[in-house]
C-alpha cells in the first residue's frame, strides 16, 4: 500500500510541475541582476508577470534584489553576493550585465533568463537561438533598428545629418551601428557617430553637438539609454527630433521609438522562467524576440515644432500626449 501511495504522491508532485504558473510549494528564490535604472522597467513587469501567474511576493518568490549596479565595475561584486545565496534562478537585464552573469555563474547549475540582449550571438552569450543549451535563455531584441531609423527619416523627412553617441566596447551598441550603416546610406543620410564612455564624457558631447545636427538616434545602450534627461534636454533645446529604442525613453521625452517595450518583455521572461520552475531545462528552451511597436510623443513633436502626418500616428501603438 505504502508503494502505492507514494507513487501517487509522485504523480501529483510531476503533476504540478507540468502547469506554469502554478504556485510551487515552497518559496522559490530570484536573483535579479540589473545594471542601470533602464533595466528596472524590465524587472517590474518580470514580478508583475509572475505576479499575474500566482506568485505572490514573499510568499511564492522571493527576490534577491539590490537596484540596478548603475556601472559595469559594481556588477561583479553584486552578482558574487547573489551567486553565495545559491537563488533558484536569475533574471538579469542588459547585455554587459548578462556577460557578467555567465561567467560567474559558469560552474553553478543556476538557470539564467535574460531580458533583454540585443544579439545574444554576437554577445558571445549563446551560440545557438533555438536550442541555447546549458543552464541559460531568454529574450532577444528585434534586430530592425535599420527600420526605426527610417521611421525617423518619415517623421522627420528635412533630416541629413544624424548623430549617434555610444559607448565603445558595447556589443549591443555595435549592433546598432552595423544596422543602421548600409539604412542610412540608403536614405542618404549622414551618420556621425561619437564614442561616450560615462555620464561626463555625454554631458561634455552634448555640450559640443556642432551645428548642423538634424536628429539624434541613440542605439541600444543601456549606459546611453540611461542618460536619457539629458538627450531630451539638448533635443528639446536645439529642437532636434530624438529617436530612442524604447517607449520608456519616449515617456521621458524623447520623439519617437520603433522598439521594444521594457515592461512586456519582463512579462515575456516572466513566462520563461515558470517554464524552468516547471521543469524544462533552460538550455531547451528557445531564445524569444521581442516585440518592436512605434512609439510617439506627440507633446515633444510639439515643442520642437515638427508637425507629424496623421497617417503615421495612427500607425502607432503607442502614444504619449502630454
């Protein structure tokens, strides 16, 4: 009898472990890896997302969470605090930050969800997008930042000349850059790209914008992407349309975006990760992509004095008015 019942009790058990978004028995503990505030967008609509799924904090998760490191030198140390707690599982945000998260974790069999990575490949992070192997997946970024550039140049159609800031070394920047080359090109557009390495080197960048700048595109950067009050407050004063890659630069202030939004693709990793609790294996698990929507703020097209055609705004999905 006592065979039988335990077989039951076994069946039930694998029985749970087949229904994501079922609440576990027993607290499952998250490590959360941020690098910059950008990132914490992200993070909110992963607990939101598991939140959704049943899983209340404190109760059925519980998370390790220190804020973003702000710098890549302050990600080590973070994650060597998280690695010492053995979580069930990290989610982490940004690609430098991914980087670091993997390699540290190399020898620990602790499940990691990224999200997002612009191009985990080129990253170095996977070597394969449908079957990632090991003890990682999670969610990459469309790779069409060739598009949001000429959703700038039909918004903007009198740009010529674009300016980009990125910090060197930036996988995700690099990217960036070797998409939207052979768009401008096409468009005929000038790009001129300039390398910033902290908030010092883009204030003093911005101070020196020369004459003659039409638009300002920032690529997917996450220390770029954090200083985005002051990329608003340059455009807004010289009244340059700015293209950024997320809607939460756009709430900021920014023109526009064709890009992904930071809280749905935290829900996405989200469902990636109650796939693990589940009991599929992270490196089975396919890489996603993220969705790209068009994204417009129709109070700074006013400020900057850029009518834009209706036609396009009603394309977009989303749209800050004030």
């Amino acid at each position: 009898m006592l065979p039988i019942v335990l077989g039951l009790l076994f069946a039930a058990g694998a029985l749970w472990l087949a229904l994501p978004g079922q609440a576990p028995p027993q607290p499952k503990t998250i490590a959360l890896v941020q690098l910059t505030d950008v990132d914490a967008r992200t993070v909110a609509g992963f607990k939101a997302g598991l939140a959704e799924a049943g899983w209340r904090e404190g109760k059925e998760v519980v998370y390790l969470d220190e804020g973003p490191a702000g710098s890549v030198d302050r990600l080590e140390p973070l994650i060597r605090a998280h690695l010492a707690k053995r979580p069930d599982l990290i989610m982490v945000s940004s690609t430098p930050a991914t980087q670091a998260v993997k390699r540290l974790a190399a020898d620990l069999a602790i499940p990691i969800v990224f999200a997002p990575v612009n191009d985990p490949l080129a990253a170095g992070i996977v070597t394969d997008l449908k079957r990632p192997g090991g003890m990682i997946t999670g969610i990459r970024l469309p790779t069409r930042d060739d598009l949001r550039l000429e959703w700038l140049k039909r918004l903007a159609p009198k740009t010529r000349h674009v300016w980009v800031p990125y910090t060197p070394g930036d996988k995700s920047a690099e990217t960036t850059l070797a998409q939207i080359a052979p768009a401008a090109e096409r468009l005929g557009l000038r790009l001129s790209s300039q390398a910033v390495r902290d908030e010092a080197e883009i204030a003093a960048a911005l101070a020196a914008l020369p004459e003659g700048i039409d638009a300002i595109f920032l690529p997917r950067d996450s220390r770029v992407e954090a200083a985005i009050a002051r990329f608003v407050a340059t455009a807004m004063a010289r009244r340059l349309p700015l293209c950024a890659p997320s809607l939460t630069q756009v709430e900021a202030g920014a023109l526009m975006s064709y890009g992904f939004v930071h809280t749905e693709i935290g829900r996405q990793a989200a469902r990636l990760a109650l796939q693990i609790f589940a009991g599929v294996k992270p490196g089975d698990l396919p890489v996603e992509m993220a969705e790209s929507q068009l994204s417009l703020n129709l109070a700074t097209a006013r400020k900057i004095g850029l009518a834009l055609p209706e036609a396009i705004i009603e394309q977009a999905e989303r749209i800050v008015r004030e």
